[in-house]
C-alpha cells in the first residue's frame, strides 16, 4: 500500500494501522536489541574462560611453587619439616597448613613474651585443632636457647632422687620455744609444714607473742597433736598501749575488733585517760572473758 493510500481510509482505520505500525516496529527493535545482548554476553563470557583459565594456571603455578614468598592456605597439600614454633616465620607455618589465623595467633603470643618451651606448649596454641597437633608434634623442635635454664643445669649436675632434703622432725621428748622460733625450726614439728609455720609466726605478730600454748587452738584448723611440742619461755610481750593507739592500730589485734576499739577510742574523748582494764568493765562491748584475754597484752 502506498502512502497516499492511506489518506483513503476514514478516521477510526488510520488509527488502528497506525497502533498496527507502531507495535511492528516496536517488536523489531526489541529483537534486533535482544539479539545484540546475547552476542555480546557469550563474547564475554568466551573472553572470561580464557582470563580465568589463564589466571587460575597462574595461581596454581604460584602456589605449586615452594620458593615463592606468599601461600593461600587451603589451596595446596601441607608439607612436613622441622620447625621450631619459636622463630618460624610466617611462610613456613602456612606451608605446614596452619590457617593465617593461627599464624597470627602465634605471632601475638610470641609479640606478648610467650615461648614454647616443650613441644606440647604448642598444644596449647587458640585453634589448634587435635588432629593438627597430632600431625605436626613429630616435627616440633624446640632449640636449646628456649628450653628451661634447669633442663641444662640437670644435664651437667645430675640429681639423685633422693637429693630433696625435708626438715628432720624432732623426737616426742624435744620441745620449741613458740616465741622465738622460726619458720625452719618450726616445720621440724611433727604434723607442722610449710603452712602452719607462716600461721604460727604471722598470729604471733599479731598478738605481741604468746603467753600460753593453748592460743595456738585460735588458729584455725590447727593440729591438736603438735601443741604438746611447743613451750613458752620467756615472757616479752610486746604491749599495746591503749592511751595512745589509734582505732586503726587498736583493732589490729586479734583480740580487739572495730566496735571495741571505737569505745576506748571514745572513752578517751569523753573521759580522758583510760587507768586500768576496770574502766572498761562497764562497757557491754568488754564482757568478763575479753578483759581476761586483754590482760596480757595491755599498758597505760
């Protein structure tokens, strides 16, 4: 039809060939674009299978290689070598299979004073697993320089087993003055260690010395069976003067707590001058068994 034609139809017909027209070539530009898209599309697809083939034969050059500098874990089969965990580098580790995590797990603990000193402190490493361990403890080795000072000093001077000396107990007719002896001559009690020797002589600085064996019940725990080793004798007490202590120095002693030492305190504030334990008497923070604990170890 030519398009002079055209003007022969009526209104309504020119319209619908013209809607006709447009959707025609509407459809025709839509499948030349369609058309066009994918052929670019598989181009670049055939270009990105060369790129990456060519990539990925770089990569696995890379990492086949055990003389190049930089190791993706994961991406090749661990190797076994000694290594010393102390000053592996990080390329050496990666090629025994540890994670970069791990790597640097090491490195921090090195970088904070850590040493491995045994190869089961590697063990001990944040993420190892078992199996990695188990794989890699054949290979761990730990120079000299790292070991402890009493492995080498063991090697020159070998030990005897029974070199450890223990304090030799005294008999049951021996006896040990409990103000004046020391921890040493204390750990010599039979059923006495180490321990109760440090309670002995910190509660017999804190009471100013004893003046009877039986305070030694006041230690908590203490061994009935070992009391009749001790004996007192001297009588030099060290004496707290209750005119002139402060509160703080006055509920050192065991045998004064806060509440009383706030009413000598007090008492010295209203009253002046305490004279004797009797002025205490009337206090209800000193009943009679207090007073009578007291009596060795005050002064005015």
């Amino acid at each position: 039809m030519e398009w002079k034609e055209f003007f022969y139809f009526n209104k309504s017909d020119r319209k619908v060939l013209l809607l006709i027209a447009v959707f025609s070539i509407g459809l025709l530009l839509l499948s030349l674009f369609t058309s066009e898209s994918e052929d670019l599309g598989k181009a670049a697809d055939s270009t990105a299978v060369a790129v990456g083939g060519d990539s990925l034969t770089g990569r696995q050059r890379q990492y086949g290689n055990p003389n190049t500098p930089y190791y993706a874990s994961g991406s090749y089969k661990p190797e076994r070598f000694p290594f010393d965990p102390n000053t592996a580098d990080s390329t050496q580790l990666l090629r025994l299979g540890l994670q970069s995590w791990q790597v640097r797990n090491i490195y921090k603990y090195r970088a904070a004073g850590g040493v491995y000193t045994k190869p089961s402190d590697f063990a001990r490493l944040y993420g190892l697993t078992a199996k990695q361990y188990r794989e890699l403890e054949p290979y761990i080795t730990i120079s000299s320089d790292y070991r402890p000072a009493s492995e080498l000093v063991a090697k020159e001077t070998p030990m005897e087993r029974d070199t450890v000396r223990y304090p030799v107990k005294i008999s049951p007719t021996e006896h040990v003055a409990l103000n004046t002896a020391d921890t040493m001559m204390l750990r010599k009690v039979p059923g006495i260690g180490s321990y109760y020797a440090r309670r002995i002589v910190s509660y017999r600085e804190r009471l100013g010395g004893f003046v009877d064996v039986e305070q030694l019940r006041e230690i908590e725990g203490f061994p009935e069976d070992a009391m009749k080793y001790f004996l007192i004798t001297d009588g030099n007490i060290r004496r707290l003067n209750l005119n002139k202590l402060t509160l703080a120095q006055l509920k050192a002693h065991p045998y004064i707590n806060f509440y009383q030492a706030r009413d000598i305190v007090e008492y010295r504030r209203l009253k002046g001058p305490l004279h004797s334990l009797d002025d205490l008497r009337l206090l209800a923070n000193f009943p009679p068994e207090v007073i009578r604990k007291l009596e060795p170890y005050v002064e005015f």
